[in-house]
C-alpha cells in the first residue's frame, strides 16, 4: 500500500549565475568564473584592447568596377552576314542575349527577363501594339469568304430549328460584329 502525498513538493529556483551582483568590499568578494581578481580588472577609461580592432584588408570592389566598365567599353567587329559591324562588348553581349532568347534558351528568357526589369523596359508593349494593329486590320478576302462559310454552315443548322432564321450571310455578319462591339463596350 502506497500513500500519497496530498500536495505536489514544489522546487525552490536556483538563482541565475547571471544575476547582477552589487560591488561588495574587498573581504566580501569572491574570486571565480567571471569575478577576476581586483588587480587584474580593466581600469576606469583602460580599453580592453588597446592595440585595436584589425585592419580589413581594403575592398577589390571598386577596382572591380572600373574594370569591368573598361572591358564592356571595349570595340569589336562583328561580322553579320556580309556585313561587319563595330560594337562594343557590352553591345554585343546584348544582341547574343536577345539572339538566345529568341532561339528559345530559357536561361536567356530568365536573364533577358531580370535585365528588363532592372532598366525598366516594359517587353510586352511591342506586341501589345502589334496585336492592336492586326485587330484593327480590315479583313482579307480570304478571310470573308471563311467567316461566309462558317456563318452559312451556322444558319442552315439553326434554319432548320428555327422558321424565322432566313438572313443572308452579311445580314449575320452585321449582327455578330454588332455583338463584337457590345462585348467591347462592357
């Protein structure tokens, strides 16, 4: 048979090592781990390092600058075709990274990508501008004669389900244009 005791013992805390202790008189202090003895203590005003931090060396950084702007600064001839072309490095460099991009390399998207950004270039503006000049284009005839066929294709099927269908091909052009329009507006 065991007992039980009816209230849990609680522990006593342990005072922290940490604790700020007050400056006690020659006799009361105690010499140990982070109370050294008083005359090997820093002095008032006495630096605990008196020679210094270490000198760094000095940064290539600004070195480095300068010489890579000398090196992209730099004229080459390139040979297009039969054409040669004087360029700089840098210049170059630019058109092979628009070549590779254009090839599909997706590392020269993602470079191509992050350089546009950093300079500010907004790359979607050119086709944006290209999509709105062959949506406002007047269609070819080849194109008439496709959009002809589909609507008459559509309002023979309808025709048949409805009796009051009968409009002719450029009558449904003007209506789907029409609705084109609405879709716009909204």
């Amino acid at each position: 048979m065991t007992m039980r005791n009816p209230k849990p013992v609680r522990r006593q805390r342990i005072a922290s090592r940490n604790t700020f202790k007050p400056r006690a008189s020659n006799a009361d202090y105690r010499v140990g781990p982070g109370c050294p003895p008083r005359e090997h203590q820093f002095k008032p005003g006495q630096s605990g390092n008196p020679e210094g931090a270490r000198r760094r060396p000095p940064s290539i950084a600004p070195d480095l600058k300068v010489l890579l702007q000398a090196a992209l600064g730099k004229k080459i001839t390139l040979t297009i075709g039969d054409k040669e072309r004087i360029l700089t490095k840098a210049a170059a460099g630019i058109e092979q990274l628009v070549d590779q991009f254009a090839r599909g390399d997706r590392y020269a998207r993602r470079d191509l990508f992050d350089l546009a950004d950093k300079l500010g270039l907004d790359l979607g503006a050119s086709s944006k501008a290209a999509i709105e000049e062959l949506s406002g284009k007047a269609l070819t005839a080849n194109d008439e004669a496709l959009v002809a066929d589909f609507l008459k294709r559509h309002s023979t099927d309808k025709s048949n389900s409805d009796s009051n269908a009968q409009t002719s091909p450029d009558k449904m052009r003007e209506n789907l244009t029409m609705k084109g329009n609405r879709r716009d507006e909204t």
